[in-house]
C-alpha cells in the first residue's frame, strides 16, 4: 500500500547537526534521523514511504523569507512542503501570496514557537488570506516535548479557529492535541467539516481504544498518516494504524489517499 507522511521535518545541512543537537537535550527524544533532507529520504525508503510534507516554522518574523524559499527549493523526487508565515511578522499577507506564488501547499504554524494562540483576533485575516490563496494551514496541536507547560494550542482554541473560518481547511498535528485526548473528543472530533487531524508521533502517547473512537468519530476521510520524523520512526505510526481493526478502505484514506485529495498531486 502507498503511504505518504503528512507531517515530516528537516533542516538544511548547514543546520541540522547544530539545532536537532539542542532540541534533543532540551526533549530527550532521540531522533531518527540526522535532520537533514537526505536523512528524510532515507528513511521515507526503509518504510516504504513514496512522499511527504516538509513542515518548517518560522520562529522569527526575519525567518519567513528564507525558510519559504528553502522549502520551495526541496519541491521535488516525491517531497512536498509547507511555507511558514510569523504571526508578528508585518509582511504577513504578502509571505502567505508568495508561499502560494513558490508552489508550496500551505502554512504551518507552531503556537509555541511562534507565541500566539489559534483563535487569537489577528490570525483571521492571515487565515482568510491562506484561503483565498487556495492553502491549507498546518497547526501543531496540544502539548510539546520542546516546549514549556503553558499550552496555547489546546483543542478548545483550534475549535473556536477553526468555526471562525470556514472557508479554510485547517490541519490540527499530533491528532488535534497531543495528550489532551479527552478534550480532542469533546471540541474536535466529528464537530468540523473543514478540520483534519494527522496521527504524527502520538503512538507513545495514546491507547489504541481512544484513537480507534476519535477516528471513528471524526471519519477516517479526514485523518492524515504523519509520523513527526525526524521526532519518530514512521515505523511506529505505521504499526499502530496496521494493528487496529479499521477496514482496507480506512487504511487506504488514512496512508495516502486523503492527502493525495487535500494536496491536489497524486502520491
């Protein structure tokens, strides 16, 4: 079966060593690979991935420039990428027009990098402009092993988001909240037609009982196979949407085929 990975991160060469270094001190998560492009494509073989979405965030306004026109430049051999845009940043209509002028297919946006909090006033004109663009946004969801405990994106806030721009299909990471299960089946699951969750590096994190109801709830239509790399092997995320007892159909919408529709590219 084809599998592509919706939710991957890399860095350049020149980086890689130096920032998956701090984050991992910071995480004690061992990465799985060495952060870089080539690592990704490494890995993407060993599990018999064809192709995945490249995540950056820009967690400087100075960033967004750089970081878009990297991600543009990895566009090719089965990689597809995301742009980011700073919420502070005073261009940031004008970056989301130039992310969809590169080619790239959304936004990501990370709360607790960026510091901002989904349902915040001013992210709706940024949003509204990712929708007239034709993007999606990408939203890291829940609590992070690199963050503090102030969460800002918890379900409850990408819900309010998420009801306020209907027009946008919005991507809530990390099944819409990482270790905020409970809150994610009573804000988030099955509640919103423009809202799709990615199962990325959650398979330490959630029981198979709690998983198999959110996706039952929410449909298998609109849930999207990431596994975080380089913050986990594919492998994991792969075994734990094998072993539940979803139908060939399910896997299939789950491992490619809903990202293939979302994206607009076939995989």
């Amino acid at each position: 079966m084809r599998i592509f990975d919706f939710h991957t991160h890399a860095f350049t060469d020149s980086l890689a060593e130096r920032a998956l270094a701090g984050l991992s001190e910071t995480s004690g998560i061992v990465p799985a690979t060495d952060g870089t492009v080539r690592g990704l494509r490494e890995i993407m073989r060993r599990n018999g991935i064809t192709g995945a979405l490249l995540l950056p965030v820009a967690t400087k306004p100075s960033q967004q420039t750089v970081i878009n026109d990297w991600a543009a430049s990895e566009m090719h051999g089965g990689i597809l990428c995301c742009g980011s845009v700073h919420p502070d940043a005073p261009d940031a209509l004008e970056e989301v027009r130039r992310i969809a002028s590169l080619g790239l297919c959304g936004v990501k946006f990370h709360s607790e990098y960026q510091h901002f909090c989904p349902d915040e006033e001013r992210m709706l004109p940024i949003y509204r402009e990712i929708a007239r663009c034709g993007l999606i946004a990408v939203f890291h969801g829940g609590w992070d092993p690199f963050g503090g405990d102030d969460i800002r994106c918890t379900p409850e806030r990408m819900a309010r988001a998420v009801s306020q721009v209907p027009e946008l299909t919005f991507v809530a990471a990390h099944l819409g909240g990482i270790k905020l299960w409970d809150d994610v089946e009573k804000h988030l699951a099955g509640r919103f037609g423009n809202l799709y969750l990615d199962v990325s590096v959650i398979a330490r994190y959630i029981s198979d009982e709690q998983l198999l109801r959110i996706i039952r709830q929410h449909g298998a239509e609109r849930i999207l196979f990431g596994s975080d790399c380089p913050w986990d092997d594919p492998a994991s995320e792969i075994a734990m949407i094998e072993r539940l007892p979803l139908t060939e159909h399910e896997r299939e919408l789950i491992f490619f085929r809903n990202a293939e529709r979302l994206l607009g590219a076939e995989i």
